[in-house]
C-alpha cells in the first residue's frame, strides 16, 4: 500500500515525519510512504547542486503535473496538508485515474470571484517580495507569529524548535517564487470538478481552525462520497497544522480512509 503525503507552505518531506512515526505503531500492514517536496522547498543544504534542483514551475497546474510525474505507478491513497491538499486537490482533477482514497487537511478549493483573486494574490507577491528583502529568519518570525498558529503553542519546544529548522533550512529565492506562482490566487478554482470526484474523500480539520471547518463542512456537501472528521475539542484545542499538533489522531484517520 502507498501513500502520497504533500506537504504545506515552508515545509518539507520531513513534515511528515511524526505522522509516519505513528502510522507504524498503528498499523503492521507494509506501507510505503512518498513524501514529495514541492517546488521551491528543497531545503538550502539538503539538495547538492543548483543543477540538481527541479525547474520552478511557472503555473499551478504545471506543479500538480510535475509531482504526477514523479509518482510511481499502481494504486495511490492521497494526503495532502494545507498548500499541498491544493495541489492533492489539483491530482484529483487532474490526475483522477491514479489515485484511490484521498484524505485533504485544511484544503481550500480555489477562489472563484476575480476580485478576491486578485487580492489574495497581490498579498502573496506582497509577502515574496518581503521574504527575498528580510531574508529567511525575518520571514519565518513573521510567518510562525500569525494568530492561525496559536494553537501551537501547547506544543514541546522540540517540536517547535524541529519545525523552525525546517522552514529556515529553505532557500529564500525558491521559496518566494514558490508563494508566487502556488498563491491561492492563481490557484485555479477547482469548484467546477468537486461533483464529478466521486473516489472517498476525507476532509480533515482541526478543531479550532474555525474558518477551514466551514469550508470543509461545504465541500463535503458537494463532494460524493466525502467525509468530515475534524480533530481536537475544546479542552485540548488543534488548529490548522493538523499533521504537526496531532500526528496519532491523524494516523487513526488515515488508517480508516484507506480501509474504505
């Protein structure tokens, strides 16, 4: 059994890491798990030469194709977390055939109205011009003080301190080009082809992510065969970064989707 797992925005394969540490306790069954990094998160010092690194993409739909690409062939169950359940969302369209289960955390269909569209993405180019004149540490000490990270603040140091070497381990120029051209304003709006996606569908949200839950409680109206789990209460509250605040809960649901 393999599973696709795509990353989100300034992280990497690695992200991962404590959900596969957990599937393992969970499970016996022999998995294969394909951590793909998206482009323009390579890491700075992980990657060898320039010449090694992947072409940066210049659309959306030419980095949902690239990561086809590198996918090998026979059944495939899909994860994808934040940016990178855009671009999972992005395989499910474009890639239908290739694909069995699919489970998408905090995942966001695509902007429809072009005035948004163009907001949004005038706000990201905003912040990749920011990112390539602050540099990379500057960049991250803004990123992680956003209010949607909050939650993460009853996690261990370890794990905190894991999560900021990751992100300043990326090169800025690739990861401000990867803002720009996987903004959720060029993003296509994937809207049109929910209907026709007809595959079990997971969508994953964290209990205190209160704008994600509301989105995905529409999206699993309009998908066929879709459900929504949403993980963490009041008393122990989990926010966006599911796979990082609650890798165990996220293990459990992963299991299910794929013994759909």
């Amino acid at each position: 059994m393999s599973l696709v797992l795509v990353h989100g925005f300034t992280g990497a394969p690695s992200s991962w890491d404590g959900v596969a540490g957990a599937l393992g306790q969970q499970s016996s069954r022999p998995m294969r798990l394909l951590c793909p990094a998206i482009a323009g998160h390579e890491g700075a010092h992980t990657s060898g030469s320039e010449a090694s690194l992947p072409s940066l993409p210049a659309t959306f739909e030419q980095e949902v194709d690239r990561i086809a690409r590198t996918l090998p062939r026979g059944t495939l169950h899909l994860v994808g977390y934040s940016l990178g359940a855009r671009l999972a969302l992005g395989l499910l369209v474009r890639h239908r055939v290739r694909f069995e289960t699919a489970t998408l955390i905090g995942v966001h269909p695509g902007l429809q109205a072009a005035a948004e569209r163009a907001a949004r993405t005038a706000a990201d180019d905003a912040l990749a011009d920011q990112l390539e004149r602050d540099g990379i540490e500057a960049f991250v000490a803004a990123w992680e003080a956003l209010p949607m990270w909050a939650s993460q603040r009853a996690l261990s140091p370890a794990r905190l301190a894991a999560q900021r070497a990751q992100r300043l381990a990326h090169d800025p120029v690739r990861l401000a080009h990867a803002l720009r051209t996987l903004s959720l304003g060029r993003m296509p709006s994937w809207a049109y082809a929910l209907p026709q996606l007809d595959l079990p569908i997971t969508l994953v949200v964290g209990s205190a992510d209160t704008a994600f839950r509301e989105r995905a409680a529409a999206l699993s109206g309009v998908l066929p065969a879709a459900r929504l789990v949403v993980i963490g209460d009041e008393r122990r509250p989990i926010g966006h970064n599911v796979p990082l605040e609650a890798p165990e809960d996220l293990a459990r649901v992963l299991l299910e989707t794929v013994d759909v």
